[in-house]
C-alpha cells in the first residue's frame, strides 16, 4: 500500500471517529497499524476509538507504548487528564507546549491546558 493511501485511510478513520463511527474508525485504523506497523497514525487512532468509547485503560496503555512523539505525548496527556491524572496529565502537556511550540499538538496541548485551569476542582 502506497503511502499516500494509508493517509488517505488514516484520514478516512479520523473523519468517522468525527462523526462517531467508532466501529468504522477501529476498523479503518487497525487496517493502517497493519499496512504500517512501524508507524504512530494507526496505534494512535486506536488510542482515540478507545477514549471516544469511555475506555481509557487500554488507550493510555496503547500511548504509552509509543515513543514520545508530540502527538503521542498529547493524546496521553488528555487520556490521563480524563482519568483524573492531572497532575501528570498536566506535566506532559506542559512539555509539548514547551518543545513544540507552533505545532498542531503544541496548540492542542495549550487549549487542553486552559480547559483544566478553567475546571480546577
């Protein structure tokens, strides 16, 4: 499979977890974790199936055996945060701010951090 397809898959998996379509998400995903095993974009929209599902476990489980990539250490962050881990949620996010700064994650990180500031207990 081409590159250029397994992104147009991925993309295709994110758009029906958009829309949740989870079960069509799980399965486009796991369809670019098998074409591309060596890459994050299938293990992290698994990751993401499992957090729209209410699963956290397993999607922080599957984050944490990635490397620590941006996206991988953002997603775990707001895993964690969902958990009620803010304390480490909070310090991982904080450093994708901080060495990413101008990137997409580094952006999602920042608002997943004022959403905490705002609903501090």
């Amino acid at each position: 499979m081409q590159s250029d397809d397994v992104r147009t898959l991925a993309d295709l998996g994110y758009l029906a977890l958009s829309r949740g379509l989870d079960e069509h998400a799980m399965a486009i995903f796991q369809g670019v974790k098998a074409a591309r095993p060596d890459q994050e974009a299938g293990t992290i929209g698994v990751a993401l199936v499992h957090m729209l599902r209410g699963e956290l476990d397993p999607a922080i489980k599957l984050l944490r055996g990635l490397g620590p990539s941006d996206a991988a250490l953002t997603f775990l962050g707001i895993a964690l945060a969902r958990q009620g881990e803010l304390d480490e949620a909070r310090r991982l996010l904080t450093d994708v701010v901080t060495t990413a700064a101008g990137t997409p994650c580094a952006h999602l990180a920042q608002e997943t951090l004022a959403s905490l500031a705002r609903h501090k207990p």
